[in-house]
C-alpha cells in the first residue's frame, strides 16, 4: 500500500529524533539524553563511542526512564582489511549487534569501509575497489546471519561517492539495495538501508531506488544538508534548510512508499559543534517543522 | 573491433596531453606551449581563459608551430540560469564552438552547470536539480546543431557528485550516455563523453558504462589521482600515482573499447600549482609512464 500524502511536522516534532554525533561535542551521552528530555525529543539514534564512554547499562537505563525510542544505532561496518585482522572485524561487528539488540535499537547501521588501509589500520595499502565491495557483500553475509539470530536488522548506508576510498565503497542506493536482494531475496525485513538524504540527493535515480526499496527496505531516514560551499568532506554538514537539497521532495518519496518512522538528523559540522547544546536542539526542532 | 592490449606508455610519452589548467598558475599560455615543447609534450588542452589572456590568434600560431595537437578545448556548458540569461548562455556556448574550431580542437569539453545560481550569476536560487537537468539537456541539444556545422564535437564530462549542486548536475557516465544516445541515437561521432578517473573512479558500473560507450562516444579520457585526505573539493586533485584509482585498469577498459588518443593530464591542485612549471610536467611525464 502506498500511501498518497506526507505527514505534516509543522507543528509537531514527535519524528524528530536526533542522531548524537550531531552533538557529541557539546556532552556526554547522558547529558545528551538530558537535553533530548528537556526539548520533548522522543528519538534518538547514539553512538558506539558515546556509548562505551558512559556505559551500556546506564544509556539504557536513560533511554527507558525518559521514553524515548531509537531510531538506529551507530554503527557497524568497517569490513575491509587484510585476512588476518578479520576476525577482529567480525567480532567487532557482532559486538556492535549485541548493543544494538541490548538498546533495543530498530537496526544496526552499516558504513562499509572501502580500501582496506582505511579502514582497519595495519591493512597493505590496496587501489581494488572491486576487491573490497567484495569483502563487504561477503561479511555482511555473513554478520547477517548472527544479526537475525539477534533480531536486529542490518541497515546498509550508502554514503556519497566522496567518501569511496576511506569510509564506504558502497555508494549509491541502487547498489545497496543489489546487495540487499541477494542476500535476502524474500524482503524478510533483515536487511536494508539507512537513507541519508546527504549521501544521495545528487542521485538521479534516487526516486527510482527509493520506489524500488519499498517499505521493507527503508529502516532509516537521516536528513542533513549539502552546503554551497562545502569546506571540509566530513565535517561540514549543513542544518536542514542551509544547502540546497530539497529535503521533503525526499520525504515524500520515502513517505509513499510507506515509512512512517523517524527523521533522524545527523549533521557532522564544526561549526554545531561550536554552538550551545540547546540551541543546536531548538534549530534541529524548528528546521524538522520548516524544511523537513 | 575491441583491442586487446595496451598501449606501451612506460618509455614513450607520445599519447601524454597537457590540460593547461595543470600549470595555470606557473605563466602565460604562451609560456606553457613554449615549456611543452622544451619537454617533449605533443598534445595540449588549452582553456579559453587563458587563450583569451594571450589572443587566439597567437595561441593558434604557436600550435601549429610547435606541431602540437589538441586533446581537447576547455570549456562550454554552465547551461542552466534563469529564463533571461538564455541567451547570453548560448551565445557564450556558441563562441565556445567557435574558437575550438579555429584551434582544431578534436571536442569542445562541457561543464554542464547545475543549480542557476551557482552556474550563471544573478540567475534565482533553486533547489530543483531535476528541472536543472532537463534545461542541461535542452541546451545540449540546441548547441549540438550549431557545433555539428561546425565540425566540433561535443564531449559531455561528467562531474564527481560532489560537484552535483555548482558545477554539474551530469554525475555518472550513465547519466552522459542517457543524454548522448537521446540526442545522437545513431552515434554520429557530433557527441560523446569526456571520461576523467577523478570524476568516476568510485562508479560500481564504470566497466560497463565504458562498455557502453564505445570508440565513438569516447572523445576525450582525463587522469588525476584521488587523494587521500582530500582537503578542498576542487583544488586538492593529485598527480597520477600519488592516490587511490587504479589508473591503469581503468585506461585498460578504455582502450579496450579501441580508444587511441591522448591521455590528458588534468590536475587542479594547490600544492603542483606552487611548483615550477618544468618540474610539474617532468612530473607528469614520469608518472604518464609508470602510473597511468
């Protein structure tokens, strides 16, 4: 079923969660967690370090006490290395399952890694692109597996083409979603993507894709911004409305197939990171109403 | 007919073209040609600003003196502004033609444009990428008649897609090929593709897209290295070999397709843009033969 009209955020943030990497400068995750309570946000989507620093227990704890609800957990991945660090890559990533399902987290994202230099220090420096997608489509295979078994579905984030050679060397939708057919041919909800409108608005067959993903294969929906100019590949990250993606164009391609879940903002800026917890929180609250 | 060995480049520089936008910074154009013909350089992609700095007539000369050929004329495109810039786009365009035809340029290189705003001063700010691609391919079109009785073909570049919303909103080898076969479905040899590794090494279909395009489409084939870090979006590109593409397997699909032509050096970079203009093409003469 697909249904015909966007919801309306202008006055509600109820699918507002925040992706703490948008703030990881400004606190802990608890402090974090705190000011997500104060500003009526309801999702959030942590990471592993931010995690680990305060510990599992109690960022469960927070998480049950205040109501919220995860959008994703941040993340697993990083598959490419030489054989003899697999399997650390592995146990790394099964690691990463376990919190995902002891958070009760909806799903695991996945940035991939790319050349295996990158992505595991110690690994021979490689130029084989087509190598590493390889190793990729293989280990989530195989994580997979140990995933269902934790009932956690995997999210395979494509991320933008710029980050090829260092973070991801999964970089359009249409090949994310290639790999999620092939491992999980029968759409048994074990296996999607993270959308994130940052890494493919620039894709002219991103209506398409997304169309072809379904409902069953959307698990996540991060929003940012492209800012004109970017001055950094990682960190400079627009606020929702400061670049030029038409954002709700997006959403409403996702909505018609059916997602219904949260908008996760995930915005990596140095210049956020600078400014005032709450403030960066109001800002995400009034551009999820505005430019969402 | 499909080739099936490489061309030997590892002592012979016969196939190396200079971009000259590689040493923009070092002189003149008319330095530049001296210095290319001190070092040996046979082919030569100039840009019209700099032919416009020393006048066409001498840059003509000088050519024809030195027994240089070109690779390629740098630049049309920039098609997409608000309804009344229209015509000075075109006119510009038109010129564009013009003056690779008066140096014997083999293709007339676009740059397609992508939102106005960035693409034609004063044009209104839009968020419409789909709308900026149908206007690229109208104008295509258009120029296509006057550069076709010209004699000059035209070769589409498409752009890394982090060039997506101010300088090209034609990212993929695809998405070039999808305009080239709409436009020229019996492959005439009026339009093509100028395929530079920078902008498509990542591509999971770039194999197959070069398969695709064929010795007719592929009019021009630019070398650069990605680095990484890579610290400016337009101006950190690196000398052959100092980065992650595999230059020559993607060379090796080129020239598979029967591809013969001129390996262009094009890098725009902060650091070479500071060395002196001899040790940059001894630099790219070195790595022409051991890593392209």
């Amino acid at each position: 079923m697909v249904r015909e009209a966007m919801r309306d955020f202008s006055d509600d943030h109820r699918w507002l969660s925040i992706n703490t990497a948008t703030v990881k400068a400004q606190g802990d995750l608890l402090t974090i967690i705190e000011a997500c309570k104060r500003a009526g946000i309801r999702g959030l989507s942590p990471w592993r370090d931010q995690v680990a620093a305060v510990g599992i227990d109690s960022v469960a704890r927070e998480i049950k006490a205040g109501g919220f609800e995860l959008s994703g957990y941040c993340r697993g991945g990083f598959f490419t290395s030489d054989a003899a660090l697999q399997p650390e890559v592995m146990d790394d990533n099964r690691r990463a399952v376990d919190e995902a399902a002891t958070l009760g987290a909806p799903c695991l994202v996945l940035v991939v890694g790319a050349l295996p230099q990158f992505s595991r220090a110690g690994s021979a420096p490689s130029k084989d692109i087509a190598a590493a997608r390889a190793m990729v489509e293989d280990n989530i295979g195989r994580l997979l597996e140990y995933a269902d078994a934790a009932g956690v579905p995997l999210a395979i984030e494509p991320l933008h083409p710029m980050y090829a050679a260092d973070r991801s060397c999964i970089n359009t939708t249409r090949h994310a979603l290639d790999i999620c057919d092939a491992l999980d041919p029968k759409r048994s909800g074990s296996i999607g993507i993270a959308l994130d409108v940052y890494h493919t608005w620039w894709d002219p067959e991103l209506e398409a894709q997304i169309a072809r993903a379904g409902k069953s294969r959307l698990l996540a929906f991060h929003v940012c911004d492209w800012l004109v100019p970017t001055t950094d590949l990682l960190n400079d990250r627009g606020m929702m409305g400061d670049g030029v993606i038409d954002i709700p164009k997006v959403r409403g391609w996702v909505e018609a197939q059916g997602f219904n879940g949260y908008v996760e903002v995930e915005i990596f800026s140095n210049a956020w990171w600078q400014r005032p917890l709450d403030e960066v929180l109001a800002t995400c609250i009034e551009r999820h109403r505005n430019s969402v």
